[in-house]
C-alpha cells in the first residue's frame, strides 16, 4: 500500500552507540516519514496533540521513525509508528543474512508489537529450509514472565534465491488493565524467544546449518524516552 509521504526529516546525531546484552548498535541519523493524514487520524483516535507530535520525533537509539496512516475509515486502516533499529548484515560465501528489529505502536488496536524481521538471500542454486523452533516469546519485565497475547511467525520464500522470516509478538494493552500494562513497559528488560534454526542446501545436499535467530534478536534496546512515549501511549488509550 502507497504512503503519501508529506514530510522526511533527516537529523544528523553524530555517532551513538547503544549497547545491550553484547550486541552494538550504531547510529549515524535518525529520519522521520510522516503520511499526510497520520496527525488528524491519531486526534481522532483521542490522542492528545503533543503527544502525537512527540511519537514522531527522533530518538538516539532508533534509526528510523515511521508514523503511517492508510485507510482512512476502512475496516482496514492502520495507524501505526514504527520504530526501527539498526540492522545488522552478515555476508558469508554462501549467504546474506540481514536481521531488521522493530518496536511498531498500533494506535487504532491499542497493542504494542515486537517485531523481528531475518532476510536471507543466497547465490543462485542454494535454497534454505528451517528445521526447527518453535514460536513461543515472552517480555521479561523485573523477573516476571508473561504480558505476551499473541506470537505469529512466518517463513516463506519471497523470490528465487531471497527467503525470509519474521517473528511478531504482541503485548495488546487493551487487554490489561492500565496499571499492569503500564508496570510491564515500567518494569520492561527484554523481549525473549526461542531459538529458530534454518539450514541451506544446494542439490538436495546440506551444505552447513545457519542459526540466524536466538533469543537475543528479540531483546530490544528500551531507552527512557521510548520507555515513557510507550507508557503515554498506553496513558491515553487504556479505558
């Protein structure tokens, strides 16, 4: 679906470096796409102006800020901001392997989705397949399991030598009451997931197992200001 992009703002933040549980992310720019109607659809929704202002605004350990609206009044509309971290590329002789971690606000539905996203293209004749996981995940808040309401993950092939995985969890805040929903993202450390395990093989043959995905893919940097934007969010839309 086609975003009328009204406004992209680049904003040089010098070089930043998040560190969390051994993996390094680093950080050049931040840029901003805001669709046209995104800030009169989040009104309508009963967010207040400043905040949906804010939602849209640059943070230090994101590299990117989508704030989308399509649909309109459709049964399909969205209403989402999408904050996306670095990715991070691994090249070997036999594959490409590109992981895109996100942390998406769905404002018409009231949830919060953990998003990790594994792309692998490989050399022509090479194929992948996965071989095992499973798709239990669950946010880890101050040695507390739980708050996770739905898990969805996907493997499937986009193009002849392009395959990719996606594994989404769900923390749907108009299910709790406010004060637990806003103790999880209060008390949040870390998206958990288990292991999934793909292999690549070339005439039938396997040619060497790649794990591209473990439970730190899902342990997302949760800096302050994200931490509070996500608890006004949850503020101003927890009956």
């Amino acid at each position: 679906m086609q975003i009328n992009k009204s406004k992209t703002i680049t904003i040089s933040l010098g070089l930043i470096v998040a560190v969390l549980n051994l993996n390094v992310f680093a950080a050049t720019q931040s840029e901003v796409v805001i669709s046209d109607t995104f800030t009169a659809a989040a009104t309508k929704y009963g967010f207040k102006a400043e905040l949906v202002k804010r939602l849209c605004e640059p943070l230090p350990d994101i590299v990117s800020i989508t704030c989308h609206h399509s649909g309109e009044d459709s049964p399909f509309e969205n209403l989402i901001v999408q904050y996306r971290y670095n990715t991070r590329t691994t090249n070997n002789d036999m594959y490409k392997h590109i992981e895109l971690d996100d942390i998406l606000i769905d404002l018409k539905n009231r949830q919060i989705n953990f998003w990790s996203g594994h792309q692998i293209i490989t050399q022509d004749g090479i194929g992948i397949n996965r071989i095992e996981g499973t798709s239990h995940s669950y946010i880890e808040t101050g040695g507390k399991k739980g708050f996770v309401s739905r898990t969805d993950r996907r493997f499937q092939q986009q193009r002849d030598t392009e395959y990719e995985l996606s594994h989404t969890s769900e923390f749907t805040y108009k299910d709790l009451d406010r004060k637990t929903a806003i103790y999880a993202i209060t008390h949040y450390q870390k998206m958990v997931s288990d292991n999934d395990y793909v292999v690549a093989y070339k005439e039938d043959q396997v040619i060497e197992p790649v794990e591209i995905m473990q439970g730190a893919s899902f342990t997302f940097p949760m800096s302050e200001p994200l931490r509070q934007r996500l608890i006004n969010v949850i503020e101003q839309s927890t009956k």
